[in-house]
C-alpha cells in the first residue's frame, strides 16, 4: 500500500478528482438536494445593501468576466440579477472584458427573457455591451457616461433610450454591482470609481477564489460586501431564495448551492492527498535517517 | 523626433491626469485625456490583430516547430474576425429590414454565435477547470511539512479548504456560537472564533489583510517613484531600443 501511494500515478489523481466532482454532480442533479448554507458578513452585507435600497432604484451592473470563469462567476451573475429584478431597480449592464457581452446576453436570455418576460428592454433593463479601455472605461464614466456610451449595444442612441434619459455619470446609479474575474475588476471599480467618489458612489462585488484575498483590504469602507468564489455565491444565494425564492424554485436560481457539493468533496480529496503526501515524506525521511 | 514626440505626449497626459485629479476646475481635462486612452485602446485591438497575423505568419513561413498550432490560430483568427466583421448569417434589425447590416453580429444561429456557443465556451471552460487536476497532483507531490513556515501553510490551507465548504459548520458544530447572543463576552466571542467557518474568517481578515496592505502599500510607493520617472523622462525603456 505505501509503495503504491509512494509512486502513484498522477493519472490515479485525476481520476479521483474526476469522481470526486463527478459523483456528487449526478447525486445532485438526481436528487435535487443541496448543502445547508450559513450566510456570513461579508455575503449578508452584499444582500442588504441590495435589498435596503428602495423599489425601483438605479444599479450598474458589471459583468467583468468570461466563459473561463463561468462556472465560479456565472451563478453569482444570475442570483444578482433575480435580485435586482425581484425588487424592481433598474439594470444597467455594462462589460469591460470582451466577452462580458455575452455573459450579459446569457443572464438576459436565461433570466429576464425566460422567466420575467414582463420587463420591458429600455425601460426595466437595458445592456451597455463592451468598450475597450479598462480602467479608462471607468475613469470616463464616472463623470460622463455619454462619452463613452453613445448608443447601447444594440446600436440604439442611448438618447432613444427611456431609461437612459437623465443619466449623465455613473455617480446617478445608486448601486454599483460588479463580477470580476481579474483586471479589469473589481480592484479598478474600487481605484477609480469608489475612492475618488466615495459619498457617491457604493460598490458591492462578487469574483473569483484567487481575487478575493486581494480584495480584503478594501473592506468594509470602500467595498462594503465581497462574494468570494461560489461559497460567497452560494450564501448570497441562500438570502435572495430565503426571501424571494417561493416554492418550487428553478434549478437555475439554486446553481451556487448545488456547486458547493462537487467542491466539498473535491475539498475533502486535496486534504486526503495532502495528508497523504506527508505521511510518505514523514516514513522516507524516517527510514532514510535510520539507514 | 521618434523617441521625443511620443514622451512628450506621455509625459503631458501624465501631468494633465496628476493636476485634473487634485484641481476641480482642470477635470474636464483629465476626461478628455482618458478619452484619448480609451480611443487608443480600441485602436490597440487593431494593432494586436496585425501583430498576430504578423508573428503567425512568420512561423509558418519559417516551418518553424508548432507551425501547425500556429496555422490553426490564423484560420480561426480570420474566420471568426469574417464571421462577426460582415455579420454573417446575422439578420436585419426588425427597425431598419432594408438595411441588410442592422443586425446584430451575435444573433442566436448565426456562424459567430455557434462558434462563441460550442467553441470558445467549451474550450476556456475546460481549460479553467482543468485546474482541478493539476492542483491535486501538485498538492499530493509538493505540499510537504518541511519547515515550520510549510507547517503554518499547511495549516491555513487545511482551515480554509474545510471553512469553504460544508464540512467546516458541519465538524465545529458543537462549539457554541456568538451569532445569537445579544452582547457576547470576549470569551464567547474567541470561543466562537475556533468554528471553522469563522476561523477563516478570521484569517482572511486579520493575517491576510495585514499581508495584502503592506504589499499593496509597496506597491503604490514603487509605482509612484516609477510613473514619476517616467513622466519626468528619466525612464524610457517603455519606448523600446529604437531598433527595428
């Protein structure tokens, strides 16, 4: 046994972790079961300053990732807009990664098309799309959206658009809300649009595991709420479903929750094979000493 | 000529950006040089897609070893740039039927969409999640408590694996926690520190905040001294040899 795990494989490894996420995806999926959540700071602090602002309110949201990250991002996407959309705001969406467009496009079909088809486009909701620039996108648009934004991403003059009337900066919206995957993110929304705004401008944000501890320093005055990965996602989740969820919930609205099964186990697997690892280093190290 | 007009031009948006942020009256100024940058970087996508065809061009000329990766990388390239560029297959906005343009590049059907669709989707995903494999490998191979430093590592690694999932609420769950008690003492408060979920809380806020600011703070000091360098045109490495 020891001199199996002592020159095991690494394909034995990726064999494991194919189990390890595979199993509980199926398990899931069949039994439509979830892990209880607990919701900490950070992710109920994302939920009220969402949920205190009053009906109808304006919120930017910016989808700052791609299919790469999807899998972490993309039901934090979804559970942000359900949100929104549950209380009424107003959804500007905007995308400084390239490809964000159709990360939006995907929460419009998925979310307001197939499930809300009452919000009308232009007046509930309207899609900014993609513009080159980075930090310089938002560098503009906190003191001049027009600038930058001079039709949507249709192609429509964002003056034909009803909502779009009255909006000159992003400094009108009264939320920020951002899914970052890296650069441009969550840090640049944070550098240039919260610090030189900081009484005008309220940022909440989700992104990935690996962003996240960079994140923390900016906690709580310039960034009042972080979802950190899809644990952060997935607590948020439960909030929104606690509230808004109803009976017989889309398996759409519970794709955080449902996440955090496959990355349990697979969790419990890095353990094992760290464990592991030491206890072979341990025993060589101790033979090679007696030798 | 070449070498001053482009650090000149740098060094005044670089001032202008410096005075608009510290005088109101000077902001428009700054908005019009970020403009400028933003008109630059989309010009830039025009410059990358130059460079590729360029650096791909060569390889294949050259038959240099991987040619073929990077003749994939130019016919993917030109057919999705074709594809998205004519709008094809794309159909006219229901606003504007005469115009046969006034459609979206990405319409549901279109060639673009089913690349984006079945492609590129599945391709960036597959390789994200292939991380997975290659950190359990790594983990099992190069994790080793060597040293009192790997030990710490190793134990922060175990709290938050554990903490961000289930399992942490599900093994602390009989330490008691302070959530439901009005005014907990700062021993009901450390008490219910030690529940795993909350110990990784407490490692993120305390030692990896502390950690990320004195870094982040460096950061900032070295990037100050370096943009003013530059501005000043005392560094002009950014301009390149001058050789071509």
């Amino acid at each position: 046994m020891f001199e199996f795990f002592r020159n095991l494989d690494r394909r034995w490894i990726f064999l494991m972790m194919f189990l390890c996420v595979a199993v509980p995806i199926f398990v899931i999926g069949k039994y439509k079961t979830t892990f209880p959540e607990k919701p900490l700071v950070l992710a109920t602090n994302v939920f009220n300053e969402i949920d205190n602002l009053p009906d109808g309110s304006k919120v930017l949201l910016a989808f700052d990732y791609d299919p790469g990250s999807e899998g972490e991002l993309g039901p934090m996407a979804t559970a942000f807009t359900l949100h929104c959309i549950k209380k009424h705001h107003k959804m500007y969406f905007i995308a400084l990664w390239p490809l964000g467009r159709q990360m939006i496009d995907n929460a419009v079909n998925r979310i307001i098309k197939a499930d809300f088809p009452h919000l009308r486009y232009g007046e509930d909701y309207v899609n900014l799309g993609f513009k080159a620039g980075n930090e310089g996108v938002i560098k503009v648009i906190v003191t001049d959206l027009r600038k930058l934004y001079t039709t949507d991403s249709r192609g429509t003059a964002t003056d034909e658009i009803p909502m779009m009337q009255g909006i000159e900066n992003i400094q009108q919206m009264d939320l920020v809300i951002n899914v970052s995957a890296g650069y441009p993110g969550t840090k640049e929304w944070v550098q240039y649009a919260v610090t030189p705004f900081p009484d005008r401008i309220r940022l909440v944000a989700g992104c990935t595991g690996v962003q996240a501890p960079l994140l923390y320093p900016y906690i709580p005055q310039q960034l009042p709420g972080l979802l950190a990965a899809i644990k952060g996602a997935s607590e948020y989740e439960s909030l929104v479903m606690a509230k808004y969820g109803g009976e017989n919930i889309s398996g759409k609205y519970l794709e955080a929750q449902r996440r955090m099964g496959p990355q349990l186990v697979a969790h419990l697997l890095m353990i094992f094979l760290i464990i592991a690892g030491n206890v072979i280093y341990f025993v060589e190290r101790r033979r090679g000493v007696r030798q | 000529m070449k070498r001053t007009a482009p650090l000149l031009i740098a060094s005044i948006a670089g001032f202008v950006m410096i005075v608009a942020y510290f005088i109101p009256k000077t902001q428009t100024w700054g908005e019009d040089v970020s403009v400028w940058f933003d008109i630059l970087a989309a010009i830039a996508f025009i410059l990358g897609g130059g460079n590729l065809l360029r650096v791909q061009l060569k390889k294949i000329s050259d038959r240099r070893p991987g040619w073929g990766y990077a003749l994939i990388t130019l016919i993917a390239f030109v057919v999705m740039l074709a594809c998205g560029l004519l709008k094809i297959g794309s159909h006219p906005n229901e606003q504007y039927p005469a115009f046969a343009w006034s459609g979206t590049y990405n319409q549901t059907g279109t060639p673009f969409w089913w690349m984006y669709e079945y492609l590129i989707v599945p391709l960036q995903s597959t390789i994200f999640a292939m991380l997975a494999f290659y950190v359990a490998s790594a983990a099992f191979r190069a994790f080793r408590a060597k040293n009192v430093e790997a030990i710490l590592l190793l134990g922060t690694a175990f709290v938050i694996l554990l903490g961000r999932t289930a399992a942490g609420v599900f093994l602390t769950d009989f330490i008691p926690s302070d959530v439901l008690i009005e005014n907990p003492t700062f021993l009901q408060h450390l008490v219910s520190t030690l529940r795993l979920e909350n110990l990784t809380v407490f490692l993120m806020d305390i030692f990896n905040t502390a950690g990320n600011r004195a870094i982040m703070i460096g950061i900032a000091l070295g990037t100050a001294s370096v943009s003013l360098k530059i501005l000043l045109g005392v560094d002009r490495s950014y301009l390149g040899s001058g050789e071509d």
